[in-house]
C-alpha cells in the first residue's frame, strides 16, 4: 500500500494495535504523552518515537489515535492540525462522546483533512491478535481509503453512517457490556455461594445459551478473584457517563447504566478503578453472605 501511517496512545489497546500495524509495513512512528513509553515502543519496533505532534503529522499519511477521553482527542488533534497534509486521514479508536467526532470531522473537513470516529471493541486481545470489531463513522469516500489501514487492526469493519456514528454504535456496546458484566458477576457469585466448583462451570455453561464474550474471557479472573486490567472500571464509567449524557438527549434514563455507574462509584472509591471490570464480582458476592440483614 506504501502508506505511512502515525500511532498516537500506546496503552494496553494503543501498544498492541500499533504493533500489528507494523507487522503490516505501514508503521512509521509513534507518539504518546509519556514520552518514555513512545521510546521503548520505537526503540523496539525500528520506527521513530516523536516528540512533536506536528512532526508526526507531517511524516505520515494517516495518524491513528487510541487515546482515554474528548479532552484528549481535542488537544490531539489541535497539536497534529499544523502538520496534517490536506489530503491526510485522522482515524480515532478512542472512545469518546458523538458529539467530540462531529466537532473533530468539521474542524478537520475545513482543511480538506479527513476525519473517521472509529471506535473499536474486543478487548486487549482483540487489540493483541488484530480482532477487533470497529465502528467506523465518517465519510465514505474517506473510509475506502483508510479500509485497507483498519483491516489490518480488526476481523469485522462495520461502516456505520455520517460522523458520530461509530460513537453512538460504541455507546449501544457500552450499555451492552455493563448488563452484561452484572449478570455474569452475579451469576458467579450464585454459583460460588451454591459451592460449585467455579472452573467447571465456566467450561460447561461456556457455549450455552447464556454465555457471551465476557462469560467465557471474563469469568475467570471473577474464578481466580484477581483482575488484571483489560477494560478498567474508570474507563467504562468514563463511557457509561457518555452514554448517560447521550440518552439523555432522548429524555431517556437507562436502568443499567445508572446501577453500574453506582457500583463503579463504590469499586472507585474503595481504590479498584484501574482493575477491569470484572472485579464488579466484588460487590456481588457479598449479596450471598449469610450475615445480611
């Protein structure tokens, strides 16, 4: 393809991602606040470790942001603007409100620069193993030139609309894993108090009907009651907020996201929100205690 392409977050979804753009061809430097991460990467990788956004920008074709907020998102792009060519190509894989990706791709689209929102899901390994399933909002003409780039980070590239769309499609996804990861948490710790051997019922109950991607990835660390972090407890609350604010829009309040924001409020305070998710079996467990009131 000859493009060079700009990493922009090296964090546990950003390293990987930028990893398997590498092993493609199309990596030619890497950016991330903390300088010294950007260092290592390059330094293991063969490719350059910038230190000016604007010089990345201005050395690459494409620029791929993997970032934690809209704050973020914003100064990246204000600090990559002076150095994007006018035919350049933004793609953001953080996850970050609508609203941020309309803002981004007017601002860029002034410039003749294109913008995608290009939000990804599948966890670190779906980042690891290039898995990922991506939402892609934007321009259409712009998402065929930037296709080939996101084939190489997912297995499912979905196009779903004008700007925002991919944002508003992670939303849906955000308010889907927080049910979803109540359930499995509570379903585990029924199991546990009902003195079942938990890994058993992990493989057994792995490909029936009530199982799903965090069942089967997820359980075990609730098994193991240890949570290294693949989706962290603060940055799912970051998202559910976004999604709170987004359905309010509509009038709406969500059941689900209020009862998990509340128990990540909890998680937070008593010191887990950099573990993942999953140690919301912490709070369910206690519900089986013989000594509640």
């Amino acid at each position: 393809m000859g493009l060079k392409i700009g990493f922009v977050g090296l964090g546990a979804m950003g390293a990987p991602m930028a990893r398997n753009l590498h092993a493609a061809g199309l990596l030619a430097g890497v950016w991330n606040r903390t300088h010294d991460k950007a260092l290592a990467l390059g330094a293991e990788l063969g490719v350059l470790a910038f230190e000016d956004l604007a010089k990345l920008a201005a050395a690459t074709d494409a620029v791929v942001l993997c970032v934690s907020a809209d704050a973020d998102v914003r100064a990246v792009v204000a600090a990559l603007m002076p150095g994007l060519r006018s035919d350049g190509i933004v793609i953001d894989c953080s996850t970050v409100s609508a609203e941020t990706a309309r803002d981004m791709h007017a601002q860029l689209g002034s410039l003749g620069i294109g913008f995608l929102d290009c939000p990804v899901s599948g966890g670190v390994e779906g980042a690891r193993l290039a898995t990922l399933a991506i939402m892609v909002g934007g321009d259409p003409a712009v998402f065929e030139r930037a296709r080939p780039m996101l084939d190489k980070l997912g297995r499912t590239v979905t196009y779903m609309g004008t700007s925002g769309a991919g944002q508003a499609t992670k939303a849906t996804n955000q308010i889907m894993c927080a049910g979803i990861i109540q359930a499995v948490a509570e379903a585990m710790a029924f199991a546990k108090a009902e003195g079942l051997p938990l890994e058993r019922v992990i493989e057994a109950l792995g490909k029936g009907a009530g199982s799903s991607w965090y069942f089967v990835n997820r359980a075990p660390f609730m098994a193991k009651e240890n949570y290294p972090a693949g989706f962290r407890v603060r940055l799912h609350d970051k998202d559910l907020r976004i999604c709170r604010a987004m359905a309010a829009a509509h009038g709406a309040e969500l059941s689900v996201v209020e009862s998990t924001l509340a128990e990540y409020a909890r998680l937070i305070a008593e010191g887990h929100g950099d573990e993942d998710i999953s140690s919301i079996y912490r709070l369910k467990t206690p519900l089986f205690s013989s000594d509640q009131p």
